[in-house]
C-alpha cells in the first residue's frame, strides 16, 4: 500500500527534481508501510525500520542541497532562496527528532507521516514549484 502515490499532479515539469521527488516518495513509503506482522519479529522490524529512516533522511539531505546548488546557480531571489532554504532546514529537524532514540515504530510512522504530508502537499506544491518556474526561464551560471 501506498501512503503517498506519485501522480500526473506532482510533477514539477523538472527532469531531475521531478525523480528525486519520486524516490523521496518511495523512501517515505517503505517507512510507512509495517514490515511483519508477527511480534516475534518486532525487534527487527525496528532496526530495519530506522534503517530505513535513516535513507530517508540522506536522500532528504541529498535532494535538498541539490535544490539549494540550483538556486545559487541561478541566482534564484535572495529572500526567496532563503526562505526555501529554512523550510528545508525545518523538515531535515523535524526527520532527526524521529531518528534519536527509540520513539517506537507507530510514533515515527506519525512523524514521517506529518514530514510527508507537509513536504509532499504544502512544500512541493508551493516552494518547489515557484522554484521551478525561476528555473524554465534562468539557466545555471547566469545564462539565463
């Protein structure tokens, strides 16, 4: 089952964010989804639950910077990059609070569902798509 699916909607009309933001979305949902039933298997349904957080965290990081270097290169607005730039800052925090510690398998499903649900249908759809649009109309290095 797929909690958050990738549609014709999502795309940003960006080849490479567009792919990022579809292994993001499969990341996230192997997170999500519970990986045995059977409470024999629980310890290790945890470690391999973290260590699939844990992807999503670098992939998360990854995929951020490399916005972050498209906005540099393009010399995308200041007050806007930075902005941008923060709620990427504020979602990687939000990621790590659920990878400290042992908060249990159900409370980091909630907390990667709340990162998804404001990354996916607030952040994409609104910081990334004016992101985007600069991008059409800006090439890299000043070229625009």
């Amino acid at each position: 089952m797929a909690y958050y699916e990738w549609t014709g909607a999502s795309e940003l009309g960006h080849a490479e964010i567009d792919q990022q933001h579809k292994r993001l979305l499969l990341l996230g949902n192997a997170v999500l989804e519970p990986p045995f039933n059977s409470a024999e298997l629980e310890p290790r349904a945890a470690q391999l639950q973290a260590l699939q957080l844990q992807a999503v965290i670098d992939f998360a990081q990854e995929h951020f910077a490399f916005e972050e270097d498209l906005m540099r290169s393009t010399s995308y607005p200041y007050p806007v990059a930075e902005r941008h730039a923060k709620h990427h800052a504020g979602l990687l925090k939000e990621l790590r609070m659920y990878s400290n510690g042992q908060p249990g398998q159900n409370a980091i499903r909630r907390g990667v569902m709340s990162f998804f649900s404001t990354w996916f249908n607030i952040h994409v759809d609104s910081e990334d798509r004016e992101l985007v649009v600069w991008l059409r109309s800006h090439k890299p290095d000043g070229g625009g």
